[in-house]
C-alpha cells in the first residue's frame, strides 16, 4: 500500500481526523494481511457478464444459487463467465436492494457454501449496497434505541444542512422521520423510507464498510458493483451527488482492491448523464476498473426505433480506450429499467418523448424523478428490452423480432469493454405484466422469476425463446475467438451509411482488425466492404443487408 497517497486522499475526506481514519485503516489492512489472497485473471475477449437475481431460476426442494449453478452449467456451459448476482443478502424491499444484513447470504437463497461452489465454474460479481441500508437493519435499530456506537452511523435532518441543491432519482421525501418506543429519530434516505443513506462523514461507518468491501473479495467476487456509488458523500449547499470526497473513497478502495485481490474488478453503477459517469475511471488507474455504460441502451433503442444509427454513432466517436486496466461495463438490459438520464444533451426532447410514447405502446412503464426546482422528469422505462425494440406491427412478427434483437446485442458484443447480458435478454423473455398488476411495481415489468425445468423446455420448444437463445449462444461463441473484442483494444467509428452502425476494432498486439456492422434499419442495403464474412465464414467484396441483419468482418 502507497500509505502516503492513501494519507492525502483521507486529508482531503477528513480534514483533521485525518489521522484517526489512517490508524484505523492501518489496523484493517493489517488483519486482512494475514489471510490468503488470490488474484483475479486479467479480462479478455473471452469475459462476458451475464446480470441476474440469485433467485430467478428456482427448482422445488432446491437453494435458488444452487439452481442457478447447475442450470448455468447445464444450459450455458463456458459461453458466459462472469456472474453478476444481484444483491442475495437478507432484505426487506427493493427486490434486493434494501439490505438488512450485508454479511449473511439470505436463508431463502442458500448460503456461503453455494457461492464458494458457484465461484468454482463461474466468475462471481457481488453487488455493494454501500450507499444505504434497510431501515429493518440492526445498525438502524441501533440508531433508532440511541445506541452510541451507532448514533453517527446514519443522517438525521440538520436545518442548517442547504437540501435546495439537491439531486435524487425520486419523488419520494429526502427525509423521513422514524418511531421506536419512546425514540423518534429522522434520517436521509435518497431513494425510500426504507433505505436509509449511510453517514461516511462518520470514520467508522467508512472502516466498516471498507472491511464489508474486503470480505466480499476475500469470498470470492472477482468484481464488485458500488450500486448508487454516486450518492455516498453530503455537503450543504451542493447537489451531494459526484462530490470529490465519493471519489476519494473510491479511490482508496481500488488501491485496497489491486493490493490485495490484483485483477478484481471495481465496477461502478452511476445512472446519469455520459460526462458525469465516466468521470469514475479518475485518471483511468485510480478508480473504477469499468463504469456502467449508461448511454448505449437508450441510443441504441433510439436508433432501431429511427432506423438511424447517427446519434449512437456521434456518441459513440467519443468512446475509445481508457487505459490497460480501465473499461467500460456494457450493457442494453438489466433488472432496472432503461436509464433516460444518459440521453441528456445527446437527444432531443421531441425524441426523448418518442421512446417514452413507443414504450408505452409496447406494455411498458415510464418512472419519474424529483428536479430541485419542484419539476419532475422521465428517469427511466420500465419493460423487457427486447419488447421495447419492435416497432408497431413488428413484435407480431416473431421472426424479425427476434432479428431485431440480436442484431441490437451484436452492437453489445462488439462495442469497447465488457458484455454483460441480462438473463431475460438471454433466454428471450418478455414483458412480466402479472409481475406489474400484482406488485406495483414498474420495474418488475422485468424481473420474472423462472423455474428451471420449464426454462430448460422452452430454450427448446419455444420459438422466441429458441431463437433468441441460440443466436445469442452463436454471437457469444465467435467474440470470444477474436482478439480484436479485447475489452482494450481500440474503436473506430466507421461511417457507412445512417442506417447502418459500424465499428473497427484492432487490437494492436495481435494486429486483427474486424469491422462490426448493424443494420438498424428494415432496409436492405449494399455496402462496399471487403473481407471475411465471421459469422457465413466467406469472403465478400460486397456487404448486402437485409432488414435488422448484422456481421462481423475481420478485415
């Protein structure tokens, strides 16, 4: 550990108890110390994410992991590599997300020893929920019975504290006030009543939660996700999002990260606008290893339902490497909904409202957040991505659907960084409107809970299912046999046609070079391209594209 830089990080965090916090962190690194570390492998080509509850695939008599494990393998085999499990630790709402306990693996879905057999065949990436924590929480109940451990663990209202500034994905109050017995306390919770934010203005809130960090490693999670990282730090009078001492943390826990896990991935989940995300890759080497690509779902749904690739293409000039050991986390689905933040300042509001209105026309839902002047605005869209991609009549046209949605995944497995899939995209699932109608809540549009058997049968027998599946095993199968899908080798935007979306990637140690190339629209289009055609394994001199199709040429 570099104890002089770890030292001016806590000096900008914590002022003149600067001192305190070294010592106490001096006195956690060295019990860590004394256990056995593993490294993890360097990402390749070959790593790809699949994002999933603990529980969404379950078989009676059976823990939720270990079905997951044994069906993983049964049906997935080594295509996918790393596993992102949601939060599996006990909870009390959020699907996950409100957790009670950050310690103990929830009984309903197994313990300790399936995740240490799971990490066995799979790469395993663990969810922090280090902003906030259940109000059923003993360290809340603590707070709430005037326990003076945990006085300073949470934020009570302070009418001094300027909130104006303030910016939140929620229409929810900023604070809420708690009863206990004879105790009433109030706490700052951004995204519910439930989710009371933790105080790491408070030294050993920040220990704690450092040592949670570091058990988690040492438990086997190659990466791990600082879900909502950008809330962590308030200071009167600012928005309390992005502020430099969040980034000061989190880079003292990637230095804790590469000293004792070398390899392990720090992952960071910002649901906000481009500039503002990928400022935690800090210099490229002292924060996160991959932040969330937040952008690239909307833009791509926006192109597929424009039958126009410009503004994906714009943006995606702007994406290129970050460094050696820093890459971005690509997806286009995950258990929440499509994020509408990412597209500020890229699209227009006029097509901003189009998706909203095509989501709605599709069986989805359109979620809100709170603005500091009192307004509210679309935050996200809450439905199955692959639903949200038909135009009108096209989701009654299986086959060109299921195009449709391989063709947008092809940009997912192609484009700089790492694929993380989401496991209803996998099998090829769709809108979960029980799930809405019996919950209320938007985002269980997309979070259906699967049985293993059934799963296995349909993959089969099911026509969406089998299709999408299949052609989403083929894709994987091929990028991971190319160098040139390096999660650090380089990316050019290729300007084809506005219908088209291509992308060059070379990977300048092995000197492959192939061009990945969608049609987003249901034109068919001739392309002036030479090479060898991966995936019909010909060569071509012409590139002609029926609707929705899409290749990889390696050049």
């Amino acid at each position: 550990m570099n104890w002089n830089s770890v030292h001016d990080k806590l000096s900008h965090v914590y002022k003149d108890q600067s001192e305190e916090a070294l010592q106490l962190l001096k006195k956690l690194v060295e019990r860590w110390s004394l256990k056995e570390w593993t490294q993890s492998e360097i990402l390749s080509e070959k790593n790809v994410y699949l994002i999933t509850y603990a529980d969404s695939i379950s078989s009676p008599g059976q823990a939720p992991i270990a079905t997951l494990h044994k069906f993983l393998k049964q049906e997935v085999g080594e295509l996918i590599t790393d596993v992102h499990l949601l939060p599996m630790f006990p909870f009390s709402s959020d699907d996950g997300f409100s957790v009670t306990d950050y310690r103990q693996i929830n009984p309903e879905f197994g313990d300790w020893k399936d995740i240490e057999e799971f990490s066995k065949d799979y790469r395993l990436m663990y969810d922090f929920v280090a902003n906030h924590m259940s109000k059923s929480s003993l360290w809340f109940q603590h707070y709430l019975n005037g326990d003076l451990e945990y006085k300073n663990y949470f934020i009570p209202r302070d009418e001094e504290f300027d909130i104006t500034k303030v910016v939140r994905p929620r229409t929810s109050p900023l604070f809420h006030t708690y009863r206990e017995g004879e105790h009433t306390k109030t706490a700052w919770t951004t995204f519910s009543e439930d989710q009371v934010d933790i105080n790491f203005k408070h030294i050993p809130a920040f220990i704690e939660m450092t040592d949670i960090l570091l058990d988690y490693l040492y438990k086997g999670a190659s990466s791990i996700r600082l879900d909502a990282i950008g809330f962590m730090w308030k200071e009167s009078g600012t928005t309390c999002i992005h502020l430099p001492q969040t980034h000061m943390l989190i880079s003292i826990w990637r230095e804790l990260v590469d000293q004792f896990k070398p390899g392990a991935q720090i992952i960071t989940e910002t649901n906000v606008p481009h500039e503002e995300n990928i400022s935690y890759f800090g210099n490229g080497q002292n924060e996160a290893n991959q932040v969330y690509q937040f952008s690239l779902p909307p833009l791509v749904l926006h192109s597929y339902t424009t039958h126009d690739a410009t503004k994906l293409s714009n943006w995606a000039k702007e994406i290129n490497n970050v460094s050696n050991t820093a890459t971005y986390f690509n997806f286009l689905a995950s258990h929440d909904g499509i994020g509408m933040r990412p597209t500020e300042g890229i699209l227009t509001e006029s097509e901003r409202e189009k998706l909203v209105n095509k989501v709605e026309e599709n069986g989805g839902r359109v979620s809100y957040k709170s603005n500091p002047d009192g307004t509210e605005t679309v935050y996200e869209l809450n439905i199955n991505y692959i639903d949200a991609l038909a135009n009108g009549e096209e989701i009654k046209d299986l086959s060109l659907h299921a195009k449709k949605a391989l063709s947008a995944h092809s940009i997912l497995l192609s484009f700089i960084g790492v694929p993380a899939i989401y496991y209803h995209s996998l099998f090829g699932s769709q809108n979960d409107q029980l799930g809405v109608k019996t919950s209320g809540i938007n985002r269980r549009i997309n979070r259906e809970k699967l049985k293993s058997d059934q799963l296995s049968h349909e993959l089969k027998n099911s026509k969406r299912r089998n299709i999408i599946f299949s052609g989403m095993k083929a894709m994987i199968s091929k990028r991971k046999e190319l160098s040139a899908f390096s999660p650090y080798a380089s990316q050019t935007v290729v300007e084809l046609d506005n219908r088209v979306f291509a992308i060059r990637r070379i990977n300048e140690e092995t000197g492959q070079s192939i061009l990945a190339v969608a049609n987003v629209s249901c034109d068919t289009i001739t392309l002036d391209v030479k090479g060898r055609d991966l995936f019909n394994n010909k060569n071509i001199e012409t590139l002609y594209l029926s609707a929705y199709d899409y290749t990889w040429i390696e050049e």
